[in-house]
C-alpha cells in the first residue's frame, strides 16, 4: 500500500466510523471517569407543562381543559413544598425521588421573545442564544476547549447542534453494541500492518489519528463487557439511558452525555400520547437513578430534561394542544437540591395565551456548566446567573 492510499483509505475507515471525523485532531481517550457528570435529556416536540405539573387545585385548568385535564383524583399530590401542584400520575416512579429531595422542577422556563417554531426553538435551546446569531451549539462550544474526544458523547443517530462546535462535534453511538469500525471488505489485515510502520508528514498525523481511533474503539469494546445493574424499560430511551450508564460504570470518561426522546407534539389525544411517553421517562429516569446508586455515581451525576416550548393553556378542538411558551424542565440527581422552583402557574396572567415564561433557561444553563466545572459566562457569552440547584 502506497502513501496515497493509506491517506485515502485511512479516511475512508475514519469516515466510516461512527463519529470518527472528530477524531483526527483529538487526543487518546481519557483514562479515568470524570468527577462531576451532566446527562441532558432533550424532550423533543413540546412537552405540555399543564397535565405534567398539574395544578388541580385550580378550578380554571379544569374550566379551560373541559376534556384533557388530569383528573383530580388521579394527580400524585406533591405536599406542601409542592404549592398547590402535583404530577402526573404516570410520574409515581419520580415520586420517592420527590420525597427524598433529589427532584427538581422548574415551571414556565423560556426565553425573551417566544418562538412556537419548532425548529428554531430548538435552535435556540441547543445554541444559548435567543437572537440566533450563533451557529454552533452551547456544549459545542464548551467542547472546542477540552483536550478529549470523549468529553461529551450524544447516544443517538447524529450529533445535535448543541453538541456541535467550531471545531469539532461529539461523537455519536446508536449503541455500544453496534459503535465499530467498518472497513471494506479484505482491507482490515492489510490496514492494522500499514497502521503500525511509522510515516512522516500527513500520513503520519492520519496514523497517529487511525491509532487514536483505535484506542477508542478498544475502550467502547470494553464497554460492551459492562453489565447494568437494573432493568430498564425495553424501547428506544430505556436502552439510550441505559448505554449511558454502563459508559458512566465501564469509565470511558464522558462529562457530558446526551439522548433524546421525541413524539412530544402532541396537538391531537394529547392524553394516551403524552402519558404513554410520561412514563417512559419516569421509568427510566427511576431506573438510571437505582443504576447510579448501585455503582456509587449517584451524588457525581445530574439529569437535566428539558423541552423546546411548553403549549397552550386552552385545549384545541382536537383534544389536544397547541404550541406554546414557557416549559417545564427537570433536575435530578443525589447531589441535587430538590424542590419546586417557581410557584402554581397564574392562568388568568398569560402570554397571548401562553404561560409566561419566568426563569430563562441559560440560568438553568449556567448551573449545569457549573457542575461539570465549565465556566458558565465563557460558554453562554453572557452573565447569567446558576440557580441554586446543588
């Protein structure tokens, strides 16, 4: 094999890997587990805030949502620290973590200037930056300044914008068992000899580069010996979460995880739809939380879940809801200072129609940079205070 085709070839394999190309200027992965570890979970859609924390003692929910309301009965009472609220019942997996203070919920959170559009609310979560003059994403750019590949890690089809930087994007896994490698067919004899001679020049770079990609690869194949040590829900977010625990025990060294779960657009039989997806997450929140536990992470990790927009507060003819404004978020975690952050929602004081939104989600942000040791004003290009959330 000649140079030329060894660089051409050794791309080729790097193109080919999943999240490979990000790679070739980064360093071997990081040997230990980082310290502090931030799990974003992005609810893709609009999750509705009103039947999630649901405010039953409230006469006009019920007068405005004739046929989608929680029924009062069924609302899992959340006490005195609750304010007058409560969850949704398909929630019931959160609640020991309610109890015990490692849940936090914070209603209404947006930003100035409401978009309803999907696609640039995201946006504008994904990048920090409600005047959308900003391209690359808020962990991106926190990721442009460390020294390891693996810094942040997104389990899902490709990398999303806010983990996507100026200069290099998280690496993106479908899955431990499936994250390999491909070479064509006859070259991987002929390619793992030419990857151990020593070259000069680009080919060099490419196989030193190749051998990073390697080493990598050699630790995700660890991984695949990690075992969990609960069960989690059989569907796409249970086995997401999932791979993230076994990351977090095998030690590949990740700060930053991110997954998704999407279907949260839910304009028409809100009801079946939304609390079919609730307890998905609940579930699994419940069970990667017992996971954390059993391998001594439980006080080192931070869940933050967080949706695009909440929706209206008036039913639609559909029986379900429209786009709205202010969301809800949650924080959990064994180090998390539990409890609700923001009183019962005014649904007499709205926004066009919306909830307002009354904490603006670069503080939660800036509390989560916080966490993992990030400097929350050079991420967001702005001062922005952390909430008191550990």
């Amino acid at each position: 094999m000649d140079r030329r085709d060894f660089i051409k070839k050794s791309l080729l394999a790097l193109a080919l890997g999943q999240g490979a190309p990000s790679l070739l200027s980064r360093s071997a992965l990081a040997a230990r587990s980082k310290d502090k570890i931030l799990v974003v979970v992005n609810l893709f859609g609009g999750n509705d805030q009103l039947n999630t924390l649901v405010p039953f003692r409230n006469e006009l929910y019920y007068r405005k949502r004739p046929n989608i309301a929680v029924k009062r009965e069924e609302v899992l009472d959340l006490g005195a620290r609750g304010e007058k609220l409560g969850l949704h019942p398909q929630l019931r997996p959160l609640m020991s973590l309610w109890e015990s203070g490692e849940l936090a919920l914070l209603p209404q959170v947006g930003y100035p200037n409401p978009n309803r559009s999907h696609f640039i609310s995201t946006s504008i979560w994904h990048t920090a930056d409600p005047t959308r003059k900003q391209e690359h994403g808020w962990l991106g750019r926190w990721g442009d300044l460390q020294d390891d590949p693996f810094c942040d890690t997104f389990l899902g089809g490709a990398s999303p914008q806010a983990l996507q930087g100026d200069l290099r994007t998280a690496p993106a896994i479908s899955s431990i068992e499936t994250f390999s490698i491909r070479l064509p067919r006859g070259f991987e004899e002929e390619f793992n000899r030419e990857i151990r001679q020593t070259r000069s020049g680009t080919a060099e770079e490419v196989r030193r580069a190749m051998l990073s990609l390697r080493g990598a690869l050699d630790k995700i194949g660890q991984l695949r010996e990690v075992k969990n040590r609960v069960a989690y829900p059989d569907n796409g977010f249970g086995k997401s979460m999932a791979d993230v625990a076994r990351m977090i025990a095998g030690g590949l060294g990740s700060s930053v995880y991110y997954t998704t779960l999407g279907g949260w657009d839910t304009h028409a039989a809100q009801p079946p739809r939304q609390a079919e997806l609730l307890g998905y997450l609940a579930q699994t929140l419940a069970a990667f939380r017992q996971d954390m536990r059993a391998i001594g992470r439980d006080k080192d990790v931070m869940v933050m879940v967080f949706s695009e927009f909440g929706r209206r507060v008036e039913e639609n003819a559909s029986y379900g809801t429209d786009h709205g404004k202010g969301g809800l978020m949650l924080v959990l975690g064994g180090a998390i200072r539990g409890g609700l952050y923001g009183g019962e929602p005014d649904l007499e004081d709205l926004d066009d129609g919306d909830l307002k939104y009354r904490t603006d989600f670069r503080n939660v942000y800036a509390s989560a940079l916080s966490w993992i040791q990030a400097d929350p004003r050079a991420v967001l290009m702005g001062d922005f205070k952390p909430l008191p959330l550990f």
